[in-house]
C-alpha cells in the first residue's frame, strides 16, 4: 500500500517506513495490502486503494456496506482483546486486526496454510531480510498437519513481527504503538472453521497462551450462611421454589428510616462454630468463620489431610464488624470510653485472619474490600494463587453484615433503597418495571478451591471447576455504572477469554441484578454486547431477588448457590418478576425455577466505583 501524508499513519504511533514494512509482509504473503480503518468503518486511503476482497464483498453482497459493518462492530469492542484479533467476517473470510486505539486499527486479510508453500516463505524471508531458519523451524510443524488445517495471517504476523522489529516496535518509546503481545514467539495453528461468522466470541486465538501451563482449580465445599438458608440443603431449596428472604429489620428500630426492610440472616448460632470465649466480635466475622468451618468439613479436609502451609484464605467484605462499632461509638459517646478490641474487630484483615486462625491454615491471608465485587475478585484472587503453584487450597469466598443503623441510613441518603416497608416479599424485583431499589442483606458464602490433582488424590467430591475470572474499572463514576455498559461487558469478555470457550456454549448468566433502575439496564446492554446474536439463547437471572443484596459477600453467595443448582440441574428464578422494563428484555427466568442441566455458567459483579468482576464455571 502507498503511504502518504494523507494516510496520517503517524497519528497512531506508527512511522511511514514501519508501515511500509508491515505492509510488505502483507504483501509477500497474499500480494494484497492491508489498510487502517477508524470506528465508523471508514478506510483512511481512496476508494481505489481498498483491498480487493473488501471491494469484492461490498460488490457481490446483499448490504454492500456489510463488511464494513463487521469491522465496525469489531472495533466498537477493541478494548476486549488486547492483541492481535484474528476472525471471520459475515461473509466467511478469514481476517485479522491489529489494535492501534480504541478507534483505530490495521486490517489485513487471512490466508489458507495449502497456499503458503516454501517458496511462499522463503520469499518473505529473501523480502524482509528475515532469519529463514524461524520460518522454517515452523514449516516442520505445519508439514505434519492435515490439508483442512489453515494457519491464520494474524499468527505468521504475530512470528514474523516478533522476529522482525522486535527492536523497532517494542524499544522504541512512543506514546502509542502497536501492540506485540510477548508470546508473539510462539506459533499457534488452529483447525479451520466453517463460514459461519465468528464475531462475538474470543477466538481460539486469543486464548491466554500462559493457561496450557496453569494447574486446574476445582470446587471441592461449599458453606452457606444467607437470609434464605443455612446449609447446603436448606439454601439449594429455597433457591428451587423461590423462597423471599426480605423482611422488616429487627436488628434495630428502624422506624426513622425511608427503608425499613433487608434480607437478614435467622436462625444462626455463632456457638455451634466457635467457642464462646473465642469468639469474635461482628456478625460478619462470625458468619465467615462459621461459612468456612462449614466448607472445610464439607470438602473432607477436618482430619488434617493437607498441608496447612499450602492452604490461604481469601475473604471479599466492605467492612468488618460493623454493628459492633456502631455499639462502640455510641458508648464512647455516652462516657467517652471504647473497647480495647475495636481496632482488631474494624481492621480490614479480621476476617480473613479469623478464618486463618479458627481453621489453622498457615499460608497467605488476605481480605479483599472491592465493594459489591469483593468475594467474586477473592475467588478470583484466590484461583490465581493456585493456578500458578504458590499454593494448593485456598478458602475463598465473602461475608457481610451491614444491616446497621448508619450504613442503611447512609444507603437511604443515597436513596438506592426500595422502600416497599408494607411489601417486603415482593421489594426485591430486578428487571421488573415497577422497582424501586436495592435491598440490603447479610451472610456469607465460602468454597473451597483445590488444584485439580490434588482434590483427585484425595477423592474429594468435585462441585464444578473455576474456568476464567475477569475485572475491569469503568473509570466513570462513584455510584453509577458507565451507561453503556462498556466496563461490565469488558469484565465478561475477559472472564470468556480467560475461560478459553465459546460464548454460545454458556448454559446460564447469574446476572449482578440488584432492581436498582441503572444496574439492571446496563448489565442487560452489557450482555447483549457480548453475547450478540447468542444473547436470545441463553437464560439470565438474578439470585438477588429472593436474598437481597449482600454487597461483598453478594458474589460468593450467589456462587454457592449456582454450583447448587448446577449439582441438581435448574436454574434459579428471578421472583417478583411480574411487568418486564422495556430496556430489559432478555430471558430472566421469571419467578419460577426452570429444569435444565447446566454444564458452563457465568457469574456477574458489579461494584461502586465501577468495579466488575465475572467468573466463568464449568461443569467437571
């Protein structure tokens, strides 16, 4: 392709004689050039200078505009893949797209592996000035393959920029460049696809190079404290027949308060987790110690089959002990005097340190306060540390009790809460028409990952396997989610990514839903985005409408409950789903649980701030 000024290739990091080169490779290889196309689809060269085959689609195709279409489709989702995007357009062929921007990117058409003969390499060797003996350590791998076997374009370019301008384009500091992942060494060959169009998925391509190396993480217990059930038995009910666990709050007089209603947790005695004159103080302590003890022996590991020193904790909550801060502040008000174990009891760490102690597990301890998405990142967290060796098990999950005077009074300021006071059981209503906020709730989920081998050497029941974890900021807004849905949507690219499956083989989306007005209509735009044309298919529901919202411990529950319902094959309603909102029009599941085996879902948590957190699990 000519490069002249008008082409403004400078614009994104990008010098004339670079372009040059890497439009010679293009060239080489398919005697067809790349272009650089912007976010309206527009290509930044004349008419006449577009590739042949864009010419020919838009010529011999209904739409005519259609595969511009496609780019444009691609690069409003960029920031989802972070390197080389190598797929299928509308029409069946094979292209690759190399990221610039947000809104910029090089374009370039695939090619079959039949037509790259040795000449074909040895002619971009001679060309390039390239070290024939890469290209050709290659070529012994690809003479072994089957003729219905392609390597795409976008890994030989990935080869051969590597080799090639490693110097140029990863040592030069500019302040925009393209991206050349770092495992660009690394050749990559795929069996070929049939025509039907790709887009909305992460590419096979794309999958993590590093995850064929990481160990796998399986759930080995699950341990439940919530305002619907205490135990695997009583939770895995409720979640069947849509049980309500909001009611009037009588943890204290609530009566001054807009909001008068949440999901607590009854029927729970801390006694028959701990020992009274170790007990802590803080019901979200207490819950998360008795969660664990539950998981612990649910995963077979109380008669010390393991080694403490490859066991962590990873615990997601807001705050700790909470309530009895606000009984030690009122106190310090009436004569001036606060309890001597107010700071450990309110240190973020507690809890995590709680459940290190109560269990007797000596490898790393961490508390992790990402709000709303704090137990789905410590999960995420926690699956890290075991994915990469550091250590075998960890506890991980989230807990909460926020049902306190100031925090509900300080969500009602915000005014986020329903204040159905005369209806409690119908209050919680995600993607109904008629909702009016949030409801508060407390408890505690925790699950115990365990490397695959490891939980097998010990022939420990398996519940599911944690296949991909994502998060992404929105950078926008302390209470609002970005409106268009753009964070959440990233946050399950990643997830889907990380997973390494395709999209249209998720059974089930345990959506964040909390019935507050925004949530609900971005998290269901954030879907349609990743989803596309699979979104009809695949059935959405929110866990929060019969428990409330659980802020931190909120992901882990919902967890908990999904490996429950994946074990006995439904999936669990969204009750007080009576009008649907025109904005939210996907399949939520309404009020009664649907009979289905599930074999791949993905869990949603969306956070203040703009935090997003999603986890894809399987079926093992």
């Amino acid at each position: 392709m000519d490069v002249d000024g008008s082409l403004g290739v400078e614009s994104f990091g990008i010098c004339k004689a670079d372009w040059q080169k890497i439009s010679a490779i293009c060239q080489a290889i398919l005697g067809s050039n790349g272009q650089i196309i912007t976010l309206d689809a527009s290509f930044l060269s004349e008419e006449d200078k577009q590739p042949e085959f864009c010419k020919y689609i838009q010529t011999n195709f209904a739409g005519k505009k259609a595969c511009r279409k496609c780019h444009a489709e691609l690069l409003c989702h960029l920031n989802s893949f972070p390197d080389v995007i190598d797929f299928k357009c509308h029409a069946g062929l094979n292209q690759f797209v190399i990221p610039f921007s947000e809104e910029t990117a090089f374009l370039g058409p695939g090619v079959l592996l039949n037509s790259l003969q040795k000449s074909s390499l040895t002619a971009i060797a001679d060309t390039l000035g390239l070290k024939s003996d890469v290209i050709f350590q290659n070529q012994s791998s690809i003479n072994k393959l089957q003729p219905d076997i392609f390597l795409s374009t976008a890994n030989l370019i990935k080869n051969i920029l590597c080799e090639t301008f490693d110097n140029l384009l990863r040592s030069k500091k500019r302040d925009s460049t393209v991206f050349i992942p770092e495992d660009a060494s690394e050749i990559e060959i795929e069996k070929s696809k049939d025509s039907e169009d790709s887009f909305g998925k992460a590419p096979a391509f794309l999958e993590n190079p590093h995850k064929k190396n990481r160990r796998r993480v399986v759930v080995t217990g699950l341990g439940i404290v919530s305002s619907i059930g205490n135990s695997k038995e009583e939770f895995t009910d409720a979640l069947y027949h849509g049980k309500n666990g909001i009611k009037r709050i009588d943890l204290f007089d609530p009566s001054k308060l807009s909001s008068q209603i949440a999901g607590q947790v009854v029927d729970f005695n801390p006694l028959e987790y701990m020992d009274r004159k170790r007990m802590p103080k803080g019901r979200s302590i207490q819950f998360a110690v008795a969660a664990a003890r539950m998981a612990f022996e649910d995963a077979g590991l109380s008669n010390n089959n393991f080694d403490v020193n490859r066991t962590g904790v990873s615990i997601g909550s807001s705050t700790s002990g909470m309530e009895y801060a606000e009984e030690e502040y009122a106190r310090y008000i009436k004569n001036g005097r606060v309890g001597p174990i107010l700071s450990i009891t309110m240190f973020g760490g507690a809890t995590s340190s709680e459940v290190s102690l109560k269990l007797g597990v000596r490898g790393q301890s961490v508390t992790i306060g990402s709000g709303c998405a704090a137990s789905t990142d410590a999960i995420g967290y926690a699956t890290r540390c075991i994915q990469d060796g550091n250590l075998d098990i960890m506890v991980a999950g989230g807990t909460e009790a926020l049902i306190t005077r100031f925090i509900i009074g300080s969500f009602c300021s915000l005014r986020v809460l329903s204040k159905r006071n005369d209806d409690p059981a119908h209050a919680c209503r995600p993607f109904d028409k008629d909702r009016d906020g949030m409801v508060v709730s407390e408890g505690s989920g925790i699950l115990i990952l365990e490397e695959l081998n490891h939980a097998l050497a010990r022939k420990a029941k398996i519940y599911g396997e944690i296949l991909g974890y994502g998060a992404t900021g929105d950078a926008y807004h302390m209470t609002r989610p970005e409106i268009d849905g753009k964070g959440a949507a990233m946050s399950m690219e990643n997830a889907v990514h990380d997973s390494g499956i395709d999209k249209k083989d998720i059974d089930y989306i345990s959506a964040h839903g909390t019935s507050t007005f925004h949530n609900d209509i971005i998290e269901t735009k954030a879907i349609k985005k990743v989803f596309g044309k699979y979104v009809d298919q695949i059935p959405v529901s929110a866990i929060k409408s019969m428990t409330g919202h659980g802020i931190g411990a909120s992901g882990s529950i919902e967890l908990v409950g999904v490996l429950l319902a994946m074990q006995n094959g439904f999936i669990p309603p969204t009750i007080n789903l009576e009008t649907h909102d025109p904005e939210c029009d996907l399949d939520y599941v309404p009020n009664s649980a649907r009979k289905q085996k599930l074999d791949i879902i993905l869990k949603n948590s969306l956070a203040f701030g703009g935090k997003n957190a999603s986890l894809v699990v399987g079926r093992y």
